[in-house]
C-alpha cells in the first residue's frame, strides 16, 4: 500500500506562518503476506537417501522430505524469551517456529521406502507472515520566486519490526529444530536525511 498526502494549506507559502506550516509532504510504503511454503527434511538433510536426488540436476523440489506422524502445526514465531532458549534448544537462536522445537521432532518421521507412497511435500508448511512500514517527510521552504529548499528524511522499517525469516527445516537437525536465526524484511531501522536547493 503506498500513501502520499501533502496538506493542502499554506500551499503558497505566504508571509512567516506559510513557511513553517506550508510545504510539507508525507508517504509511506506498507508490505504484508503470507509465508513461503516451507518443507521438513528427513534426517540425511537434502540427498544421500536410498532413490533421493544426488545434488546434480535437482532442484529444491526435488528433494526428499519427513512424513508428519500427527496434525501438521500452524507455525509463527515463537519467542522464548530475550535471553534463554527456548525449551531444548542447543543452537544458541531464542526464536523457534514452534513453543518447543526439540518436541516437535517426533511428529515427523523418514519416509519409509515401499511402504510410503508420497512424503511430506515440500510446502507442507505455511511460512511466517511477514510485514513491514516504510516512511518519508519532506518540507519544501520557498526562498525566493524561483528558490526552494527542501528537507527531506527517509525511515526505512520506520517501526523497528523484526521479521524473522523463513529456515529450511530437517530432522538432521533435532536440537535446533525450528529454529529462525535470521532477520530478513525487517532489517534493523535506517534513517537518511537530505537537503535540496530548487532554483
């Protein structure tokens, strides 16, 4: 969603309170959406299985994925606090898609060759959401006819939102299972500011 609204008083900057209050313009840019569909890996990680893909020519769908053994989770970013980790957890990230990543192991399971007819799939998962503001202000003062000068700062992630990514998940991972060690959309707030002459 993009919104720019630029008042419409004191548009011709007369006399001292026209300067201070005319001339001003505000936009912001807002993104949201739904997650990437993430998979579950089996215990091998992406190949070496019996009949799996050996890494030349397979794509990420291609790869083998753990059958669930229970309800398929929805998943959000589960945070355990700002400095232990979350139950069980030995990777040292104290964000996990799941309240206890290490539990929710044993709802998945290799699959099972000639009894197994199809995995888990690669997009078994919803990804997290994501969302994320952007924010400019810029005041233009008029200096003389044919002089201006504007001001101008640009908030990028003007709220100062974390958004943690979306991990590529494997049983051959178990301590760390779940775990979002990365911030992606939500990069830590930037601020630039700038200054213009018109003439």
């Amino acid at each position: 969603m993009f919104l720019v609204y630029q008042p419409a008083f004191f548009k011709g900057q007369s006399g001292f309170m026209g300067r201070a209050l005319g001339g001003w313009t505000f936009a912001t840019i807002f993104s949201a959406g739904s997650g990437v569909p993430t998979q579950v890996g089996t215990t091998f990680g992406d190949y070496q299985a019996f009949g799996a893909c050996d890494g030349v020519g397979c794509g990420d769908y291609d790869m083998e994925n753990a059958v669930p053994i229970g309800p398929v989770p929805h998943v959000h970013a589960n945070g355990c606090g700002k400095v232990e980790l979350c139950p069980g957890q030995t990777n040292g990230y104290p964000v996990n898609y799941f309240p206890n990543g290490v539990n929710q192991v044993s709802n998945w399971r290799n699959p099972i060759l000639g009894i197994d007819t199809r995995d888990g799939g690669a997009g078994i998962l919803g990804g997290l959401a994501y969302w994320n503001m952007d924010f400019s202000i810029k005041k233009s003062i008029r200096v003389a006819e044919s002089v201006n000068l504007e001001f101008q700062g640009v908030f990028a992630n003007v709220l100062n939102h974390n958004q943690w990514t979306d991990n590529y998940l494997g049983l051959y991972n178990a301590g760390g299972f779940g775990a979002l060690g990365a911030v992606g959309e939500g990069e830590p707030r930037n601020i630039e500011l700038g200054l213009r002459v018109r003439f």
